[in-house]
C-alpha cells in the first residue's frame, strides 16, 4: 500500500472517559427528572446514581464495540470479525490472555496484521485502554529515533527491587541515555568481540588463556580449562543420541554472558541450575510484559518475583565485593575494563557524577536485565538457524562449503578475521533473524509527547501505549518477496558469486523493514555480541558436524511469549571430516 492510500487512524476516547461523559450526563438527566417528579430527597438521589452508574456500566461493556463496528473504523482499527465476541467487555484481553498462556502471542500479531493488511498501523481496546500498533517502517523510525520513547514503566512498576520500575529497558531519558553510553564504549567494540571470541575458543577448544575464578580474582593465568564442550559435542556425536538445540544453545549462550558480565565460566552442571533458576525467572518477567495488565497477576506471583530480584541485588553484592578485594590485593586490576563489572564499579565509584550516581540497585538490576536480555535470544537464533538449514540442503550445503574455506584448521583459535571471511554465513544468519526474529513481538512503548505518523499525518496523543511489532515487518510480501521462504541471497550484494540476482529496491525494502535489533536509542545493544557468540558457534556446530533432524519440520511450534523459540527441535549430530 503506497503512503497517500494509508488509512487515517482515527483516534476515539478510550472507554472510561466516554463512560464518564455519558454518565454524567445521564445523572443531570436523571436529577432533573427527579427534582421535577418527586421534588428530590434521598431516594431520588440515589435513583440518579443508579442511573449514572448503570450508563456508566453500558457504556463500558459496548463502548470498544461502538468504536470498532458501529463507528466504522474498519480498516484503522479491528475489523471486528465474528470471533470478535470478546470485545464488547473486555477489549482484546481475552485473546491476549489466552495467546500469553499458549505461548502464541506471535501468531496473535501476525494474524492481526493479516486481518488488517500488510503494513496498516492499526488500534486496539484492552480493558479501556487504547493501544496503537504501528507497522510502517518510517512511523516505527519516528517513534523509535525521533521520539526515543521509553517502554511502558507501568508493565514494570509491579517488580518490586532490583527489578524495579529503574531498569535500563523502562527508564527515561537521560538516565537511559547515560547508562547506554557507559556500556557502549565496552559493549559494542573490540573488547566485547575479543570478549566472545577468547570464550567459545576456551569452552569449544580448550586454548589457553586467563580465566577468572567467582571469586573474582585471576585464576590459573595461563592455564587451559577442560574443553567441555568439545568434549560434550564429541560424547554426543558418539552416543548418537538426540538433543534439543535450544537447550543446548541455551547453556552455551548463558556461559557467555557470565563470561561477558562477570568474567565466570560456570561448570555445565552450575549451568544447568543457572539455566533453569533464569528460565523460571524470564517466564514470570515476560508474563508481567506480555500481559495487557500485570496487575492481574496473583499477590503470590508478585512476591515470588520480588524474592527472585532480591536474591539476584544480593549476589551482585557478593560478586562486587569480591571484585572490589581482588583489586586491593592486586590480583586483578580495572583498567582496562575487562566484563561489564569492572565497568559498572568504577562508575560507582564516581558516585553521584557516574551515569548510575552511585546507586547500587540500579547497576545490579541492570546487570540482571543483561543477563535476561542476553541470552536466550541468542540462543533462539542459532536454534532457529539450524531448523532453517535442516528444511535447506541447499543453503547447508553452500553455508558448509564457505566454512571448510574459511575456517580455522580444527583445534585453532577462531578469530574475528575468520569470522569476516564469511559472507555466506552473515547472510544465513540475518536471514534467520527475519524470518524468525528471536525478540517477535518487538516494543511496546509509551509515547513521550505527540507524534504526528509520517505515513499518514495523524497524530497520535502523548500518553498512547504503542506496539512496534517486528514480526508484522519481517514477514510483509511488500517487502520480502515470498516472505516464507528462508532465502539468504536476499542480504548478498546481487552481483556477488551466488548472488540472489534481487534488485537493489528489493535490497533496499528488505533492509527498511528489517528490525530484529530495532532502531534508535533504545535498539539492542548486544546485537554485536550476539552476532559475533552466534556466527561463531554456527560455524563450528556445521563445519565438524553434519545435523539430522529427530521427527519432522512441521512438529516444531513456534513458542512465543516475549522471545521465540523452535519447541520441539530435537537433532542428532555426526562428525564431518575437517582438515587438520
Ligand atoms: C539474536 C540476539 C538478540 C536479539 C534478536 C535481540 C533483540 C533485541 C530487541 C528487538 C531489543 C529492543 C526491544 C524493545 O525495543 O523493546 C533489544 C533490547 C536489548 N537487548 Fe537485545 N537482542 C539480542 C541479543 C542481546 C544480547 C547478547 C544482549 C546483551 C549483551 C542484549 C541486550 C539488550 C538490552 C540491554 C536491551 C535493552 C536496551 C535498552 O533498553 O536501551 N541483547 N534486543
């Protein structure tokens, strides 16, 4: 749909202030009936209460269907299909409920957009609230660059400490904008490459290098620790039995980012405890996301997440005083930064003129969100790269042969020259990324101050709860010619070897609507990390090993609540035979 055919969004008042309105004029209504019929007294006065409250009541139960149907604003809101039933009361909330509680939520957007039509903003109701789902990439670009709005504190306010409504995802400018370019520097460069590379070179291979205990003092310098998952890959492909690859993925991507954030290397069964203890964790954090109103969360649920967040400030405070006396005995030192708390205490220690100003919650329910954020996408992309390649011989085919090219000989250190000589693996990836983006359902923000829509010159009011879904993009015909298909020429340059032959507006509409990391100041900041951790990982998994898949294709679902995941892939692996 070209811009001029974009449909207005027309914005109604959400139900309470109609309810208010209507209400209030009833009760005049009522009171005038009153005075003229009976001459007031306390049952009259209570006869206009009831009126009011009754209208009041109506108007709520069919206000979002006044707003949809009657009012006509199909097209720019819910087209009210016949499985709309639930909108009268309640809005959208029954839907989304039993989408979270299914894990569909995904399915749940894309089937809106279908509904509505392929890059249509549209507007919905749940419980009174009016929600704005924005797919047109210039409108995501206005409110994600142009208007740096924050997400939705209120989804977040219910956490309680260390989780509180201060975490770096919710917090509004300038704190945000400090905390982002105190990481930056260490986040998005060469220590944070070096970083990934020296650990899936340790954990896959063994190589030497330092390592440095929980203790938080250097442990061993020089030493190799065992090469476990070598070893744990090599034990697999000799057994011949299944694993699931999230799973596997899973592990490996949580070693990471202890590694990345506290320089810990955890044994595979501490991470298997890691691993469920954040699992449990991620899945009650993203039901309070997901959901359209946390506060229907049950008081149990809510303090359960309050002892979890405590318990993570307090180890954070064990791992920082640790840190702080391996400074002073000299068995570590600050500079430079070599993990995130290195990072995070020497700006502490500026206090009240560091980006955290010394507060100490604030960091450690940062570092929390680091690990939640940081993992389990990563872990969902090199799972979901895999079920791609097993449905594409013939991407594997070719991805396996750019690998025996450009991979170091087995044992070698893979290093981030390797990594660049690898187009073909870049391009798998990011196709990946699209086809199924790990983060799906993408932002829901809160809109600082009004926006006008570049698409269509609405504005929308300050104070709108926005949805910036990325799957709705990722898989727009418009955009991705047979959005279905798992084509990673569509991200090679059209006149390199093997090149797709797609035409450069292709290019150019594919890489518009592309959005896995999001944009602007609030995009992932990991997304540097988590390409070098996942490429790395890739290339190692398809360069020693040939994968077959356990059941077919189609079992595997798409589970969804905050990130994607292919549930159900389990995979068998046997060697390949590498140089030397
Ligand atoms: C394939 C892997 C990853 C994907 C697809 C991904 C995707 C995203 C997306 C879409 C957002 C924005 C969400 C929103 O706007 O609501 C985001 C935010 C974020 N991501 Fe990632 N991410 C990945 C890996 C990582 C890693 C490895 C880290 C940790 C180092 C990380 C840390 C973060 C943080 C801290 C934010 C919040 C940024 C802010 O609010 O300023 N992510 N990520």
């Amino acid at each position: 749909m070209s811009k001029k055919e974009s449909p207005r969004l027309v914005l109604l008042p959400t139900f309470p202030t109609a309810a208010v309105v209507v209400a209030a004029t009833t009760a005049g209504a009522a009171a005038v009936v009153a005075t003229l019929t009976a001459g007031g007294g306390a049952a009259s006065w209570a006869a206009v209460a009831t009126a009011a409250a009754t209208t009041a009541i109506v108007t709520a139960l069919v206000w979002p269907r006044v707003a949809t149907d009657v009012l006509g604003l199909h097209g720019t809101s819910f087209p009210s299909p016949a499985d709309g039933g639930d909108m009268p009361l309640l809005g959208r909330v029954p839907q989304l409920v039993t989408a979270a509680r299914g894990k569909t939520l995904v399915h749940t957007y894309l089937d809106w957009q279908r509904r509505v039509g392929w890059g249509v903003n549209h507007q919905f109701y749940t419980l009174g609230r009016r929600a704005v789902v924005i797919v047109d990439p210039d409108d995501i670009r206005a409110v994600a660059m142009r208007l740096n709005a924050p997400r939705d504190q209120r989804k977040l306010r219910f956490f309680g400490t260390p989780l509180s409504a201060d975490m770096l995802f919710v917090v509004p400018d300038p704190r945000h904008d400090n905390a982002r370019r105190l990481v930056h520097p260490f986040l998005s460069g060469t220590p944070t490459t070096e970083t990934v590379l020296r650990v899936v070179n340790e954990t896959l291979w063994g190589v030497p290098s330092r390592s440095v205990g929980s203790d938080g003092a250097r442990s061993g310098g020089g030493a190799a620790p065992p090469a476990r998952w070598a070893a744990h890959l090599e034990a697999l492909a000799d057994s011949g039995e299944s694993v699931d690859i999230d799973d596997l993925a899973t592990s490996f991507t949580v070693h990471m980012i202890y590694a990345l954030l506290y320089s810990e290397t955890p044994s595979l069964s501490e991470l298997a405890d890691e691993k469920d203890r954040l699992i449990r964790l991620i899945a009650d954090t993203t039901a309070l996301v997901g959901l359209p109103a946390p506060e229907l969360l049950g008081r149990a649920r809510m303090t359960s997440l309050r002892k979890a967040g405590d318990k993570f400030f307090i180890e954070f405070e064990r791992r920082a005083a640790a840190r702080r006396a391996a400074y002073v005995t000299g068995a570590t030192a600050a500079q430079p930064p070599r993990d995130m708390l290195d990072v995070m205490l020497a700006d502490l220690d500026k206090g009240k003129t560091g980006a955290y100003q010394g507060d100490r919650r604030r960091v450690a329910a940062d570092m929390l969100f680091y690990v939640l954020a940081g993992y389990d996408t990563t872990a969902h992309s090199i799972a979901w790269t895999m079920h791609a390649l097993l449905d594409n011989p013939d991407v594997e085919a070719r991805l396996v042969a750019e690998l025996d090219f450009a991979m170091p000989p087995a044992g070698q250190p893979i290093t981030a020259a390797h990594l660049a000589a690898m187009p073909y693996a870049d391009a798998v990836w990011k196709e990946s990324l699209r086809r199924f983006p790990p983060a799906p359902n993408g932002s829901i923000r809160k809109l600082p101050a009004d926006l006008r829509l570049p698409s269509s010159g609405d504005v929308i009011p300050a104070g709108t709860v926005v949805h910036l879904p990325i799957i709705a993009n990722h898989h727009n015909p418009t955009a991705y010619a047979s959005p279905l298909a798992f084509d990673p020429t569509r991200w090679l340059p059209p006149t390199a070897p093997g090149g797709g032959g797609h035409t450069p507006a292709a290019q150019r509409a594919a890489r518009t609507h592309f959005l896995a990391f999001h944009l602007g100041p609030r995009a992932c900041p990991g997304q540097n990390m988590a390409a070098v951790e996942a490429k790395a990982m890739l290339s190692v998994l398809f360069h020693r090993y040939r994968w077959s898949r356990v059941g077919d294709s189609a079992d595997v679902v798409l589970e969804n609540l905050l990130t994607l995941r292919p549930a159900g892939l389990r995979v068998t692996l046997q060697r390949r035979a590498v140089r030397a």
